[in-house]
C-alpha cells in the first residue's frame, strides 16, 4: 500500500506500508493513530497523525497545518491516505496507487515550495 509521508522537517515522499496497516502508520506517526480530514486536501484524502502530538509537544508541521487550516497546528509527521470501502464494503483507510500517489505528490511539491523531496 502506497501513502504519502510528510515529515515536520519538511521532507516528503511516497512510502510503502507493507505487511499489518496500523502497526506501520503507528510507528510513521510516532504513537497512537488519529484521522484529520483537512479543509484544503480535497476528498477522499485525509491525513493521519499522532494523536497525542500536542501533549508530547512534538514540532509544527506546516505543510500539514497549511492543509488543515484549524486553530490547532497539525504537528510531528503525517501520512496522507485515503477514506473507502475494503473488499468487504467495510468503511476503511486505503493505500494510494502508483498514479495517484505521484500525481498527489506532484501538486503538494508545486503548492508548497519549501518542501523538500526524499527517494
């Protein structure tokens, strides 16, 4: 499963989340999971990140903030998914195929300069 990885330090790329989904977003994300649906990521896109970042007082990330528009900074690293059905009509959070995630890629490089691309 493809997601887009969008480190506090500015970094992006596309990673691959191989085997148990939850175990992997955890551990890119620092701790227990949480689902933010941004004002500027359009649908069905949503980002994960660690949700007791605020109270581990983990930097800003501002490529996130920027997208989510809140009050409240988005903050540590994210991962940016997408909102579906699985194979067994369940509602569920789903990879990103290889177009998708390079076309998405594409458009957060060109709307945030300052990010930075990692292989």
């Amino acid at each position: 499963m493809l997601v887009i990885s969008i480190r506090a330090t500015d970094k992006i790329s596309v990673a691959k989340i191989v085997g148990e989904s939850l175990h992997a977003l955890q551990k890119m994300v620092g701790g227990f999971i949480e689902i933010v649906r941004p004002r500027y990521l359009r649908k069905p896109y949503v980002m994960i990140v660690n949700e007791e970042g605020l109270l581990h007082d983990l930097p800003v990330n501002n490529t996130g903030s920027l997208l989510y528009a809140g009050i409240t900074p988005i903050v540590g690293d994210v991962v940016i998914m997408q909102e579906g059905f699985n194979d067994e009509g369940e509602p569920d959070l789903l990879g990103l195929g290889p177009a998708e995630a390079s076309s998405l890629l594409a458009e957060l490089l060109h709307r945030f300069a300052f990010l930075d691309l990692v292989e």
